[in-house]
C-alpha cells in the first residue's frame, strides 16, 4: 500500500462522498452575506474551491471570480468554464486585490498549524482591496464530534473501493480521515487528511493580531451570533485600514 499526498484519489470520490452536502443553500447563504456588503462589480476569489460545487451557483453574483484550490486535482475535476489557480492560501499568487474572498466547508481547517493559520491572515489582507472583505466558515469541536460516527463508512464509486477512518484526537485537536482506496487494478492507497480544530476564540486572537479585524462571526447558516457552542461559525473578516 502507498500513501499519497491528500485528494490525489480522493478528488475522485469527492462527489460521491459530499451528495448529502446541499451547495445550493450553502451557495445561498454566502449570497446572502455578500448581498449586504459587496455589489455586482466586485472581483472575488473562490479559496479551496475543491470540484468546485458551490462556485456554479455564485459566479453570476460577480464581475470575476477566479477560483482556486491547493490540489490540481481537485480543480481538474471543477466542470466550471471560470479561471483556476493552483495555488496554497497560505501564500497567494495575486498581484491584485479582490472585495470579496471567501471559501467554504471547512477549508480552513486545513491549516493545521497555528504558523499555517497565522501566515495565512498574515498574507490575506495583501489581497483584500481597501473595503474588501473575507468570509469563511470553520468547524469547531462540537461538529467533529457529532459527525465521527458517519465518517467512518465504507463504500464503492465508479469501481473505487473506500474505507474511511475518521477519529478525533482530543488532546491535539487534529481531526484524522484517513482513506484507503482500492482501485479497479487492485492498487491501493492510503491518504491521511488532518484537520486542526482550534478553539473558537483563537481564530480572534490571531486574525486581531494581523492587519484584520472581525466584523462579524455568525452561527453558519444564521445570522445569529456564533459562541464556542456552535457547530461551525462564519467569519466575517476586514482589513482594519
Ligand atoms: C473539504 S474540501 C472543501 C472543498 C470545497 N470548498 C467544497 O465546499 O466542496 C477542502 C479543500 O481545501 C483544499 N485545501 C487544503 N489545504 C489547502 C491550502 N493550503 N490551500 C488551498 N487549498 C487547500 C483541498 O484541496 C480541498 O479541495
């Protein structure tokens, strides 16, 4: 059995594995949100687009949107006819500035070191424009919990055999998925996802201690203040000048 690096063989199974997720109110809800801060003429960036499921419903909301994603993978699999970069978040590529970032599902989680987290808001104000803003949503604690047991499942697409794992370290706070998928020639592989799930009040902390500041952190799918009960909160992030 090899390991390889995360979403080289997963990226296949992505929508097998995410047919419960409903992107259109995902969609719906980022709609929502940038219709009381942005306008039709804005320039927006999609972060960890992945197959790139939510960006069909919002494109239309802007005047460009470019998407991206760490994985190639993961891209080449985006049926959209919209402009793709390859590229970390960590350290973005652009040399202009958007007024609306967002990305969705966990993603930032992802940054599963408190450095990748920080070089992350570090960067990110170099591309919001002036009254430009980034949404995103993360997950906390209470989610990984509640979704461990469906996470661990089995199954077939497309002839690909998985097994998923999915455990949750309590003392690292790092959400485990590893994957074992066995393809048609009956190679197998294994890919090992770790997600950090870091306190709710941190992501405060280092995004106050960057040249940002929160404007508004939501209970995802609400407009309800989030606390470190929820589920998974929504960011609404500004650059402080
Ligand atoms: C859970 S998926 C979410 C994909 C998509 N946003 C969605 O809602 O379906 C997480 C995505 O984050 C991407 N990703 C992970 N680390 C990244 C990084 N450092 N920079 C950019 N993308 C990253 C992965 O390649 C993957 O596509």
């Amino acid at each position: 059995m090899s390991s390889v690096k995360p979403y080289t063989y997963f990226s296949l199974l992505y929508s097998h594995l995410m047919q419960s997720v409903d992107y259109k109110f995902w969609a719906k809800y980022l709609s929502e949100i940038h219709d009381t801060l942005g306008d039709k003429s804005d320039y927006a960036l999609e972060l960890a687009a992945g197959n790139c499921f939510v960006t069909k419903y919002l494109k239309s909301k802007f005047k460009k949107l470019i998407v991206s994603d760490i994985s190639k993978e993961m891209l080449l699999l985006c049926e959209q006819r919209i402009d793709k970069v390859c590229c970390n978040m960590t350290n973005l590529p652009f040399s202009y500035k958007f007024d609306f970032i967002y990305s969705t599902f966990d993603s930032l989680n992802y940054l599963n070191t408190e450095s990748k987290l920080s070089e992350f808001f570090e960067n990110i104000s170099g591309n919001l424009s002036e009254n430009g803003f980034l949404t995103f949503d993360v997950s906390l604690k209470k989610n990984s919990v509640k979704h461990l047991k469906k996470l661990n499942r089995e199954g077939k697409f497309k002839g690909i055999k998985y097994v998923q794992k999915s455990v949750f370290n309590d003392e690292t706070n790092i959400h485990t998925n590893t994957l074992t998928i066995t393809l048609k020639n009956g190679k197998t592989f294994t890919e090992i996802h770790n997600q950090k799930i870091y306190d709710f009040y941190y992501y405060f902390d280092v995004i106050h201690s960057k040249e940002l500041y929160v404007a508004e952190c939501f209970d995802a799918f609400t407009f309800n203040d989030a606390t470190e009960k929820s589920d998974r909160v929504q960011f609404i992030v500004k650059r402080k000048n």
